[in-house]
C-alpha cells in the first residue's frame, strides 16, 4: 500500500516482489553475520558500505522484468 502510488503493479506482482524481498533480506542478515564474525573489521565496514548497494541495485535490476510484467498503466498513457 506505501508504495503503491509510486510504482503501481498488480497484487500478484506486490506478493511475488513481498516474496522476493523477505527472503533477500534474509539472505543479507545471514552474510552480514557471516562477514562479520569470520572476517575483519575493515572487510565488513566495505561489505555494509560498497556491497551491500551494489547487491540491493543488482537485486531490483533483475527483478525489472516483474515490474514491467506486472505494472498497472499510469494514467494518461
């Protein structure tokens, strides 16, 4: 619903990004742990500041294709 104006898509494409989202959050959690109790210091500040973005940009890069499948027409077009 929060997101609904900017970016309008049909319900099944909500529950299926929903989805998608909970368990790639999830996946981060647990590499966050993982970077964080096995290496050091200095490789997570870069992990949480370089990586985390480039995987969150390449995450909704490949899920452009749902909300171009999925999408509502916008109004005036």
């Amino acid at each position: 619903m929060l997101m609904d104006e900017a970016l309008p898509m049909q319900h099944e494409g909500w529950m299926i990004l929903t989805r998608r989202l909970a368990l790639f959050f999830a996946g981060l959690a647990v590499a966050n742990e993982l970077v964080w109790r096995l290496l050091s210091t200095e490789a997570w500040v870069n992990f949480k500041t370089f990586g985390l973005t480039a995987i969150m940009v390449g995450f909704f890069v490949a899920n452009s294709k749902l909300f171009e499948r999925y999408a509502l027409p916008r109004d005036g077009e």
